[in-house]
C-alpha cells in the first residue's frame, strides 16, 4: 500500500467521524421506522443487523486484505455505497409488506424478512467498510481515530431526536445520506478522487432529501384497520416517542354503540353513546376521542360503567389521570363531578390535539378551568412532585409500543411494575384510592394474566409498605364480556364494610361481577394471589404456564406472560395472542439469526486468514477477550438505559442521554488509553476500576435520583452525563489497549477483532433484553462485569505465550 495513495490522518479521522455519525443516525431513526411499520419488537432488527453489517466488514477485510490497496478508493465507495444503501433500504422498505405473525405459515412473508434483512444490510456493510478500513490503514493511531469513531456516534444520538420533532422520521433517516457523502469528500485522496466523490455526494445527497417516503395507509395497521370500517386519516405526526395518527368516520354512518361505551358497559344499559375519532401511536395501540358538546346528560353512560367504580367512594375527589390519551377519563371525572383533576401524558402531541386542533370536536375538555394537562412521563411526574390525590386513575395504556427511539426502552412497563404501584399509593391522600383499569380474558381455561400479575404487584407493594392483610385493601370488579374490562382499586388501609356494600349494589344493578373482593375470597384467579396461603400461591405460580409473579423496576416487562419453558407449547397462539408471546418468540428468532448470519458473514471469510492466525500464541484468548468486550459493553448500556428513563422522564431522553455520554466518553477512555505503557498491567486495575464503578452506581443512583428528581430537566441531563462519564472513560480504554496487544502478534487481526466484537454485541443486544426478562437489570450489569473478566483473563493467558517485552523508559512514556 502506497502512502501517496492513503488519505492523511487528519482526513482518516474526520471521515471515520462523519461515517459514524451516519450509521448512529441511521440506527436510531430507523428503530422508530421499524416499530411503527411492522410491529416493536422487530426494531431490535436494526440494531442487530447495524452491528452485524459492522462485523462483516472488519472480517471480509481481514480475509481480504487486497481491498485495501487503495485505500482513498475504498473508504470513499465505501461511504457513497452507504448513503445509496439508504436510499434503496427505504424505498424496499416503504414498498414491501411485511407481516412478522404470518412468516411460519406464508411463504412470502418468509421471502419478504429475508429481503428486509439484505437492504437493511447494505447500508450499514458498506459503512461498516470505512470504519474497519481506516482502523486497520492506520493501526498505530487507533486511539485517536477511535474517539473520533465514537464521537460521531455520540454526536448523532444527541442530534436524534431534535431532528425528529423537527423534519420527522423518514427525513432523518435520509439525512443521514449527507454524513456519508461528507465522510466520502474527506476520505477521497487525490485531487480527481476528490472531485468524483462530490460529485457522485451532490446526487446521492439530491435523491436523498429528495425522496419522500410515507407509511400510510398500508404500513400502517391503525389507519388500515379502521378505513375498511369507513374512517378516514385527518392526522399524522412522527415524534422521538411514536408516531400519532388520527382517523374520523362519518358521524351520520359512525356507530356509537362501541368503543368504550360497548366495552365495559353495562349490558343492561341501552342509552346511547358518543360519537369519537381514535388517536393511534405507532400504527397500532390506540385512545379514544369523544364528541361531547358540553351537556352532562351526554356523559350518562359512564354512570353504567365500570370506570365509575371509585366515584361511587370518593364524592368530589382531586384526581391524577396517567396517561390521557384522547381524554375517556377526564370525561369520566367531568361526569362523576370531580374537584379537579390533573392529567399526566407523555406524548405532547396528544396534549395539543386534546388542546388546541380538536378542542371544539371534544368540548374543550382540555382546557376547563378545574383540568390540568401535563405532558410527562406518569411515574417521573410522580417521583418529583409531592402533591397527593384522592384518586389516582390509570386506564388501558398497556400499548405495547415502544415508546423511545430505541428498541429496547418498553417504557410503558414501568407504569405497571410493583415499584410503580408503590409510588401510586405513596400519593395517596388518606382514605384515597389508586385505580387502574385494564382489558383481560373473562372465559374459562383463560386466566386474566394481566390483572393476576397487577395484584401480584399489588400485593408486593402492599407489604412493603407494612400491610399485614394486602387482600382487604384490594377489589376487582369487571364486566361481562370475555375480553372485559376489569377495574382494579387499592388503598393504604383496609377498604370498610360500607364501601364494599356500595361497590356490591353497583355489581348487582349493572350485572357486574367481583373477582376479588376485601370480606371474602371468590372462585377467581386474582383471588388466589391474594387470598391463598404461601404454599398455595407458590403453586399457583409454579404450576401455571404463565409467569405470574410481581414484575419491579429491575426487570419492567410486565406484558411478558410466558415461562421460556412453556413458550414453544404455545407459539401457535401467535395469531391470538400477539401481545403476550410474540415479543418472546421475536427474540428467539432474532438471537437465532444473529447467530446463523453472524456465522456467516464474520467466520465463513476469516477462514481464509487459517495462516495467519495459527501463527499466533493461543489465539483463543484473544478471541475471548474482544467477545467479553463486545457482549459487556452491551449489556452496561442496555442496563444503564434502563435505569435512566425514569430519572430523566421520558424514554427518548435516556436513550439519547445515555448513549450519547457513553460513546463521547468511551472516545476520551480511548484517548487516555495512549498514556498507558503497558496494557497487561492495565487490564487487570481497569477491571477492578469497573467492578468498583457499577457497585458504586447500583448502590448510589437511587439516591442521587432520589436527591435531584425534582430538579429541571437540563439539570438532570447535566447530572446524568457527569455520572456516566466515569464509566465511558473506562470502558473507553478496553478496546484500543486489545489492538495494541493484538498487534504485537499480528497486524491480520486488527480488522478480526473489529469484526468479532461487532459479532458479539449482535447477539449481546439480544441477550441482554432475554437477561432482563429472565432475571432483572441489576443481574445483567453484575454478569457484564463477570463479561469482562472472562475476557481480560483470556487475553492475559494468551500474552503469558510471548516473550513480554521491556517497559519503554520514563523519557519515551511521556512522548
């Protein structure tokens, strides 16, 4: 390789910069396009698929090193080949259907997930071609060009998300296209290569922005479902949370008799409903709107519902509503006479529709003088004011959509957890009641998992709070419909004899039923919870196929039912049951072709390096070592992202927060680790470092959250990227000190480690969520640190092979 033809340092790093730039805003932006086109769980697509694309490239180049002989050449069609990878993956993406529940059974469907697996590829191979190429140009300049690497990556996830709420997702996702057509200019060498790759970067970045590519109505399973009943779209908005749509019918042809006013009604009742329009959030989940003109007699079916349960207890309550949606519950506290009532909605968007563009449609509900909205995220809102209420209401916001940029963050969880139950009923005035309304099975041979692990949560939180009977402080009272509405209320002391009078006559005058009541236990599922012994529930629990016990913040997937034990017994209930087993089976498929594809695009080429490799000195702990570093860097920032989401408010923020001070400052560990003589001695006092680090934070972020949760929310960004910092720096210096060791034995395996890392963190992606089902997070971050000294022990096994050369004196250190 000529140094003529190699691009100058400075051009290696601004290009790497630019590339990484790209790919992170590719890869965040395209996890938003996934979860509302296909179904959220397939956003982990993304990711694996980025990484994998990453890996490939660093193995193809180690097998074949002749792709490097012109470098400029290379990085530079590297990066163009990239942005028209954008272009093509979008275009495939916006045109091919996809339906991830009928790939078992439809062939084209199994034919259309291969497709979207080879466009979704190619971008981020061809990205991965420049980021692995400049590694292995400029070997010796690893650390800096590493903590270029990763500050363009952490550039993007802070850019993100803004970008979002300015020019939508599709545009983001495009403009990605101009950091690879910038990274392209940087790297071109020469005067004419340079004057090509503008050239060929003006029209990749002309299609780029040019292209306009929409999701609806096709890709969009809300609208489509509702236009074949006659509703017509009049809304759409992409945000960093989801994206909202908004569909109409005809109120002349609209039938009333549904919605909410069907289900979970009396069947006695035969006055009409409201006519409404419905709110969906990423083409699937959906809230009501209702039309109400302002007269209360409107509003007479709510007296027929089950949502009025806790208005028979509390006359004039203070009410919390988390999760508004299209506004049921502030009307149903206007219809039971509330004093006031405040409204909790994390996306922003639904607050203005509510406020400002259908304020007329819905009666200015919003805007009452004794109605409060507030966009936020329910459990921070709670957590950092200390205002008490006599109700606190959530309804239906199981949406099962992942409400962040990033795949892995299942925000709505955390509303369901015992820890949230705990903080719920930590705001309760006394006497008050918190209240959560929930759809569940009411058939035989169903159980009602949703509400039977609510009370399973409910009941942990209860002793904690050093409750000696949890089963007098809890009712369930639901509907008659095999998918009812149960409405589950729980209070700090034990609910009195009048109030369960007045609940049984509502019960017995709307043909209601009780599945669990506070004097007596009756033959239901919920009841066992609470009402059995110890050993009978540790039966109950054990016996059953699905996993009922109490979720926590630790480990928030509440809407995951299945035992992996039973999953396979039941993966033919994927059509029927799309929200309980899928998610699972998703993984599993996803872990499974992570593995197959990584195999082959990663391993498959490095055979061809059997030379080359066999010469070095137990090369399997060399292997180890960059696999731990691939799998533990996962599992810390799956986990750490995690934990901030309550603290900063809204998933969006923890994703961007996070990875942002993540990956800037693994760049500044990356560029400390140039000061380290020796990385042998360094690996084992850096690993103690970060075992001594994630003690620290397991212990103390409760507190300092705790401490600074009522803060602004710039303070606590500001709080959180101090936090982490120490962490980045760390993790920072791992990679570039295995180079370093790696080229004293050979210079081939500087591409390879790229690539198995890369391999190790698409499965580690994976792995990571499976942890947090299986076990909790804190479990995740204990084994990432078991992770990293696996692999710190490998690689010091196989230097012990090597004659270990000579500390360099002081003088030379210091240069």
């Amino acid at each position: 390789m000529s140094d003529e033809r190699a691009p100058t340092h400075a051009a290696l790093a601004s290009g790497i910069f630019f590339t990484s730039l790209g790919v992170l805003m590719l890869e965040v932006a395209l996890t938003r396009i996934f979860s509302f086109t296909i179904w959220y769980h397939f956003a982990y697509l993304t990711i694996s698929v980025a990484l994998l694309g990453f890996g490939a490239a660093g193995s193809i180049l180690a097998a074949f090193p002749h792709l490097l002989d012109d470098p400029a050449r290379l990085l530079r069609r590297a990066c163009l080949g990239a942005g028209l990878g954008v272009i093509v993956a979008v275009l495939v993406v916006s045109a091919v259907p996809l339906d991830p529940l009928s790939v078992l059974k439809d062939k084209q469907q199994l034919l259309n997930i291969v497709i979207y697996y080879v466009v979704v590829t190619i971008p981020f191979l061809a990205a991965g071609f420049a980021v692995a190429g400049t590694l292995t140009i400029a070997p010796e300049r690893v650390a800096r060009l590493y903590f270029f690497d990763l500050l363009g990556a952490g550039l993007a996830c802070f850019l993100v998300a803004p970008l979002i709420w300015w020019i939508g997702t599709p545009t983001t996702v495009m403009l990605s296209t101009v950091a690879f057509s910038i990274a392209a200019i940087c790297y071109a060498g020469r005067p004419s290569g340079r004057l090509v790759a503008v050239g060929v970067a003006i029209a990749v970045i002309g299609v780029g922005i040019g292209t306009r590519v929409d999701f609806t109505p096709g890709k969009n399973k809300f609208i489509s479902i509702h236009m074949s009943t006659g509703a017509m779209p009049i809304f759409h908005r992409w945000t960093p949370i989801n994206r909202v749509d908004a569909v109409a019918w005809d109120e002349t042809q609209q039938n009333t008799l549904t919605g909410y006013r069907d289900w979970g009604s009396s069947k006695l009742y035969k006055g009409p409903g409201l006519h409404f329009r419905m709110i969906g959030y990423d083409g699937d989940s959906c809230a009501s709107m209702y039309h109400w003109s302002g007269d209360p007699k409107d509003l007479e079916w709510f007296h027929h519902h089950v949502f009025q349960a806790p208005y028979l207890l509390k006359e004039h309550p203070d009410v919390l509503v988390i999760g508004v949606g299209g506004g049921t519950d502030i009307l149903n506290a206007i219809a039971n006479d509330a004093k006031s009532v405040r409204g909790i909605e994390l996306n922003p968007i639904t607050v203005q529709l509510g406020k400002q563009d259908y304020a007329e449609y819905n009666g200015g509900i919003f805007n009452r003088p004794n109605v409060t909205m507030v966009a936020a995220e329910g459990r921070n809102y709670l957590r950092s004011h200390p205002d008490t209420y006599d109700l606190i209401e959530i309804n239906s916001v199981d949406t099962l959509s992942a409400l962040s940029s990033g795949a892995y963050v299942l925000s709505e969880s955390y509303l369901y957890t015992a820890d949230a139950v705990s903080d719920y009923l930590a705001h309760l005035r006394p006497g008050g009641i918190f209240a959560m309304a929930m759809g569940d099975f009411n058939v035989p041979g169903q159980p009602a998992r949703h509400t039977v692990r609510l009370l399973s949560n409910a009941r942990r939180a209860l002793l904690q709070r050093g409750v000696t009977h949890p089963e007098q402080h809890v009712m369930v009272i639901g509907s008659r419909e095999g998918v009812a509405m149960a409405h589950t209320l729980i209070k700090n002391e034990p609910f009195t004899a009048e109030e369960v009078a007045k609940l049984e006559a509502y019960a017995q005058k709307e043909d209601f039923t009780f599945w669990t009541r506070p004097d007596r236990r009756v033959e239901h599922d919920a009841a066992t919870v609470l009402w059995a012994d110890e050993g009978e529930r540790e039966h109950f629990y054990d016996a059953a196929d699905l996993n009922f016990r109490a979720t926590t913040d630790e480990s928030p997937f509440f809407f995951n039912f299945y035992k992996w034990q039973s999953l396979a017994r039941h993966s033919r209930e994927l059509d029927a049951a799309r929200t309980f087993a899928t998610g699972q089976v998703v993984l599993v498929i996803m872990l499974a072709q992570s593995i197959i594809f990584a195999s082959l695009l990663i391993l498959a080429p490095l055979l061809r390096l059997g030379g080359g490799i066999a010469e070095v000195p137990r090369p399997v702990g060399y292997v180890l070592y960059f696999i731990a570093l691939g799998l533990g860097f996962i599992f810390l920032e799956i986990s750490f992202i995690q934990r901030f989401v309550l603290y900063l408010g809204y998933p969006t923020y923890a994703l961007s927060v996070v990875l942002f001070s993540l990956l800037s400052f693994t760049g500044v560990g990356s560029q400390v680790s140039e000061r380290v003589a020796i990385p042998d001695r360094a690996l084992p006092r850096l690993w103690m470092a970060l075992a001594a680090l994630a003690v620290a934070y397991l212990v103390g972020l409760p507190v300092l959250f705790g401490a600074t949760l009522g803060a602004a929310l710039g303070v606590r960004i500001v709080v959180s990227i101090a936090l982490l910092a120490p962490l980045g720096i760390v993790l920072g210096m791992f990679f570039p000190l295995g180079i370093r060791m790696v080229l004293d034995v050979n210079r081939q395996f500087v591409p390879w480690a790229w690539g198995i890392n890369g391999c190790a963190t698409v499965v580690g992606t994976i792995l990571a969520v499976i942890a947090g089902i299986t076990w909790d997070f804190r479990g995740v971050t204990l084994l990432a640190l078991a992770i990293y000294g696996l692999g710190i022990a490998g690689a010091l096994w196989s230097r012990s092979a090597r004659p270990v050369a000579a500390a360099p004196p002081r003088a030379a250190r210091s240069a």
